[in-house]
C-alpha cells in the first residue's frame, strides 16, 4: 500500500531528481524539467513549484545552500538534494515502478456515464476521439523516431509507454465503434429504446439503481 509522504505532489519528485544531480535555484529547476519535457506530464508553474520547494525544504529533503542577488533581479536561493531526500526520491520512485494504483481517468469518467447519452451520438463523439488519437500518436510516432537518434533510451521510456497507452487507448476505442456500428454491442436495443421513448425498461432500471456488483455494499456498511 502507498505510504503517504512528506510531499505527495508528484512535482516534488521531479523536482527532488533534478537536483540530485547539482545544486540550483528554483528557476533552474523548471528550465531542467521543462527542457526534458516533464511540462508534458505535470503543469509546471511558478507559484506551484516555490510552494513544492518550500515544502520539501520545511521537511528536510531540500536544503538552501545560498542566496545570491545579480543586479536589479530578485534574490535566487539555491538548493540542494538532502540524504533524506535522496532517499525519499529512491523509495517514491521504486513504489511507483512495483506498485499499480487504481487512477481513474476523465476518459472513464465519461465513459461510466455514456448512457445517459443516445448511441448515436456517442459513437460520433468516439469516432471524434479516434481521430484526434490517431493524429497524436503519428506526431508521437515521428518525435519518437528524431529522439532515439540522439537521446538514450533510458531517458525515452516514459515517451515509449505514452505512445503504447495511446495506441491500446485507440484500438479500444475501434473495437467499441464496431461494436456500435455493427449492432453487437449488448443491450444496444434497450439503449436505443430508452433515448427514443425516454423510458428505460425494468431490468435496466432495476440494475441502473442497485449500480454493479463490485460497487454494492453489505447491508449496514456505512457509505
């Protein structure tokens, strides 16, 4: 089970991996992070990593080191990593890698509700999705194939698990879309029915209620 963490922000990890490997200010961090694209990941903003930095420096696992003023600019403190946060960036890193977590998306966020829309209109809307997927993964396919050329793999394997997670994401989505358009999808003629009559028919409703299975609670378990 994930322990909870000092800083559960998933910036502080980037930010305490970063600065692992030399001491610098917080600007520096969010051009080192930016430069490897980590924006991509996670919204990198000004007022977000000074709270982040603060946080992991009021913990102990960063450390200023000094504070330096060039001309007419603002005060730069510059940080580094601490043995604790060494240490805490080695146990985050190794519980993401060995443990799976359950970390629902927007996608399927839509997808438990899709009823309450006609089947019509929700193969249009997948077929809209498929072709902004298909674009993505054609640019990911070519931004890919420019960086194996001068970027080790080592520093490519999360690029290579967005693109296959796209890829599986849209085969997925294929295979939902012939089952729409061929009418093989199960209970697609109650679903019709329902958005053409606007009433649902009494086992659909029934289970509509009581949700699935795996969501039911035993009798007397509290919500």
């Amino acid at each position: 089970m994930p322990r909870r963490r000092p800083v559960s922000n998933l910036l502080a990890l980037a930010v305490l991996t970063v600065v692992d490997q030399r001491p610098m200010h917080p600007y520096e961090m969010a051009s080192v992070l930016r430069s490897r694209g980590k924006d991509q990941d996670m919204p990198i903003k000004w007022g977000s990593l000074y709270t982040v930095v603060r946080n992991l420096e009021k913990h102990g696992l960063l450390e200023a080191v000094e504070s330096a003023r060039q001309g007419g600019r603002p005060e730069r403190t510059v940080y580094r990593v601490t043995g604790a946060g060494r240490q805490e960036a080695d146990d985050w890193t190794r519980e993401l890698l060995s443990e799976p977590r359950r970390e629902p998306s927007a996608f399927e966020a839509g997808l438990s509700v899709m009823a309450g829309l006609g089947p019509d209109e929700v193969a249009a809307l997948l077929l809209r999705r498929l072709e902004v997927l298909e674009k993505q993964i054609e640019a990911d396919r070519r931004a890919l194939e420019g960086d194996r050329a001068e970027v080790p793999r080592l520093f490519l394997v999360e690029s290579e698990y967005a693109l296959a997670m796209r890829e599986a994401q849209a085969a997925w989505v294929r295979s939902l879309l012939a089952e729409l358009d061929g009418g093989t999808f199960p209970g697609l003629a109650e679903w019709q029915a329902y958005h053409r009559t606007g009433e649902m028919s009494p086992d659909v409703a029934d289970l509509a209620e009581r949700g699935r299975p795996a969501d039911r609670r035993p009798e007397g378990e509290p919500p």
